[in-house]
C-alpha cells in the first residue's frame, strides 16, 4: 500500500516522548528510552514489510518533515539543559533524560541531518550541520559526502564494518577513524584551493573549536550536570549513528575504482525503520546517486536484506555472536 509524505512525520514521535519526560521529570523522563528502546523494537518485529515507492511529491512538504525534524531536534536538546537548570530534571532523572534525548538525536536529529547535508542548498545544509554539533558530530558533514561515499566498500572507508567484526570493535575503529579522515579530507581541499590546511578555513577544525566552546559555555556558564547532560546525549547520538553504519554495509566489499551498486549495501524494507529514519533503510538507492530526496528512494533488487529492520536488528548486533551466526552465512 502506497502511502503518501504525511507519513514520515512518524519521524517526530521519539521527539514527542523525549518533550514530555523532559518537562515533567521524575520517572516520565524515561519517556523515550521506554518508546524508541522496547515499543519501536516490538513494532519492528510485528508490522508487515512494506517494498511500496512512495507517491510522487513536488511540494514543499517532504522539506517542511525535515525542518520540523530540526526544530524537534533543537528543542528537545534545549528542553533537556532547561529542565536541569530549573530544577525540573534532577538526580537520575538527568540521566534517564539525556538517554532519552541521546534517543532522539540518533533518530531523529543525525538521520535528519544526513539527509540535510545532502541538499544542494545552504539553508538546508546549515540546518544539518547545526544537527550534527548538537551531537558533537559535525565532522561527519565532511567524512560521509567526501570519504564515505566515495570509498564505501572498500578498506579506505572506516564506515564500512568488515565480516567478522562486532560493533564494539567497529566504534572503536570508526569514529576516530572518520574524523583523521575527515580531517584528511578537508587539508587535501584546502592544499587544491591553496589555501592554509589548518586554517581559519578548515571546516573540520572549526567546528570542532564551536563544539569545545558550546561545552565550555555549558559547564563555566551553567553547571556540571548541563555538560554531563549534553556530552551523554551526544555520544549516544553519534553511537547510533555508527550501529546504522555498522548494519549497513557490513562485511560487504567492493573493489576500488568498481562502480557502486545495490549489492554493496544492506536494505530492509522495514515500515517502521522506512517512515521514521526518512527512507535510510533504502540504503542501496541512496547510495547509487545520493541526490535522490528521501521520499524517492527506491527499494532495489539485491540479494541483501536484512532480517528486519533497523530497530529489530539493535539488540541482535549487541550480542556479536547472535549477530554473527544470522548474518556472516548471508555474506558470500
């Protein structure tokens, strides 16, 4: 059954339950945790697959989802410092409230963000890369255009996981691996432009000095709880970004200079994972020509698809061995 672009403003529900833990506290700001970490799991298992191509959209709203999904993202971040700073959040609910929020800014704030900074205009990607710093993240907006897809596939790129390798070995090879690669990136650009590598130019650089300052605001300005807040929110953010890296192109290799194709990725046709991480799950598309909007990707043929989707697979890859026993005999 075809659905049409009102659906993905599925996406805004972990933004819903991380609001109401955050301004109501006590045991309400496990809100989310308790939605995004058992009800969107469950529903994953339970809900039909659904291979549908969405209805051609030429308005605006398919832009309007992804400006809301900015806003929710700022505000949910914004209403965890204010519930601690007026007293709203204290003790463990700071904790179960920067989980929650951490939640959502891997739901909804980076997966949003990954299909801002794809946009051609500066508007939408200044919204993405403001996505990404509130997750301490904005390296990415380099590394993932410039390195990821590039080299994906292949052992230049620290995003794709090799067969046999946990996601624990994975988060500890990956994410400082993007960031020298980003870094790498952004130095050869300059070097081309002839301009200074690590200066005032350097956009990795300098929006790791913005992500140091806006931490430094928060525990000189504000107190040792924002930034403990903030910093948990953040990591649990970008590790959810990487567990997606992990699952996507997991021990599936392509020979350099060979061209990208549905093979070289993993899909899952997954409704639950389709219309709340704006069509990621459609990876293989995405892949083969990262212009195409998220509401127009397409589900390819390939014989790699996962056993669920994206939420239905979490667990599995917290536990390598279960992981490894599902998925390496799928891996020619």
């Amino acid at each position: 059954m075809k659905a049409g672009t009102w659906t993905y403003f599925q996406c805004l529900w972990p933004a819903a339950f991380t609001l109401f833990g955050n301004l109501n506290g006590g045991i309400w700001s496990a809100s989310n945790a308790v939605f995004s970490l058992i009800f969107l799991v469950l529903i994953d298992f339970i809900f039909p697959q659904n291979k549908s191509k969405q209805e051609p959209d030429n308005s605006h709203l398919p832009d309007f989802v992804l400006v809301f999904a900015f806003l929710f993202q700022m505000l949910c971040v914004g209403t965890l410092l204010y519930g601690i700073q007026t007293g709203i959040l204290s003790g463990s609910a700071i904790t179960w409230a920067a989980v929650s929020t951490g939640l959502n800014s891997g739901l909804l704030g980076i997966t949003s963000a990954h299909e801002l900074i794809h946009r051609k205009g500066y508007f939408f990607k200044t919204l993405g890369i403001l996505n990404l710093i509130s997750c301490l993240y904005a390296h990415f907006y380099v590394e993932h255009r410039k390195g990821h897809h590039a080299h994906v596939g292949t052992n230049r790129d620290p995003a794709t996981a090799r067969k046999g390798e946990s996601v624990y070995a994975f988060f500890v090879r990956t994410i400082p691996g993007q960031w020298v690669s980003a870094l790498q990136i952004e130095i050869a650009r300059l070097k081309r432009v002839k301009a200074a590598p690590l200066g005032w130019r350097n956009f990795v650089l300098n929006t790791l000095y913005i992500q140091l300052i806006l931490l430094a605001l928060l525990l000189f300005g504000g107190s040792g709880d924002l930034l403990y807040a903030f910093v948990i929110q953040a990591i649990i953010g970008f590790l959810l970004l990487e567990y997606v890296n992990y699952i996507e192109h997991y021990g599936l290799l392509r020979k350099p200079g060979e061209k990208v194709q549905a093979h070289h990725a993993w899909q899952s046709s997954s409704a639950t994972s389709r219309f709340t991480l704006f069509e990621l799950s459609r990876h293989s598309h995405h892949h083969i020509d990262a212009r195409v909007e998220y509401h127009a990707l397409h589900d390819l043929e390939s014989p790699f698809h996962l056993p669920f989707g994206y939420y239905g697979m979490f667990y599995i890859a917290l536990i390598p061995p279960l992981w490894h026993r599902i998925m390496d005999h799928r891996i020619p």
